[in-house]
C-alpha cells in the first residue's frame, strides 16, 4: 500500500514516531513536510519553525529507521497547500491524528472531485506526555515537556 501523512515536524516527538510507526506498519510511506510559506500558517499558537531544510534532513533521519525496521521505502515531498500530496491517486491510505481527521475528510472530497478512489483514514490515538496532556511540539518548544513527554525542570509548579 501506498501510504500518506503530513505535517509541520518541528521538533519531532514521540507522538510523530507513533503516525510514522503506524504508516510503515501498512505501506511505503510518503511524507509531506510543510513548506517554509505554509507552516505558520498551520500551527495554532504563533512560534518559530525551523528552516524547511533543517527540518527535512531531521525528519529523514527518523523515517530512516523506520523504513530499515519494516523494510520499506519512503519519501519526504515539500507540502505548500495544507491539502497536500494526499489528493493524488496513488496513495491508498491517509494517516491522520485526531484534530487532523476533518482535513482527511477534505482530502476524500477532493479526491472524488477528481474522479479518484477515497483513501483509508486511519486515525492515530494522541501520546500523552507523564502529565497526562498530549505530546505536542508547542509544548516542547514552550519547555515544558522533552519529545518523550517527560516534564522538564522548568516546569515545575506549572498548572
């Protein structure tokens, strides 16, 4: 099967392995990365995103260990609408989390639009960090939580 997800990946957290352990787990994966122009304008809360180049090489070096555990193949395309790769007719499956299952859904719109099949969406449970919140890059890069979701020091006392 040929498998699809997107995202911003800024840094990359245990909730991301479990999207891309779930992807290589059904096919070759491909991954669409957020171009510099379209990430501010997905995230929910204002903050720096590292460099589209900065965040590929990181990415790809993620993925990598993945592909060699499940044998697969994979590739990381440049994303510059939050539609993205998943509206051409090769992929089979969409793997989404659950704030993003709505965009699936407007993926599958698309895709019958174009005349092509509807894709599989396959919804992944959020990783909760030890505090019970989910894992979230806003919340690392803010420091409260590492990528494994473990509290950081200087989050002590925070409600």
């Amino acid at each position: 099967m040929d498998v699809a997800l997107g995202g911003t990946f800024d840094p990359v957290h245990d909730g991301h392995r479990a999207l891309f352990e779930r992807a290589f787990e059904l096919g070759d994966v491909t991954v669409g990365l957020t171009s510099d122009d379209l990430a501010p304008a997905t995230r929910n809360v204002d903050r720096y995103v590292r460099p589209f180049e900065e965040r590929k090489r990181a990415l790809e070096s993620e993925l990598r260990d993945f592909a060699d555990d499940y044998d697969r193949e994979f590739d990381v395309r440049k994303l510059t609408e939050p539609t993205g790769i998943a509206t051409e007719e090769q992929f089979d499956v969409l793997i989404v989390s659950p704030e993003t299952k709505h965009g699936g859904e407007r993926i599958n719109e698309l895709r019958a639009e174009r005349g092509f099949d509807p894709l599989e969406i396959v919804v992944v449970p959020h990783v909760t960090a030890e505090d019970g919140d989910i894992i979230s890059s806003t919340r690392i890069v803010a420091g409260e939580i590492d990528e494994h979701g473990n509290l950081t020091p200087d989050s002590d006392g925070r409600n």
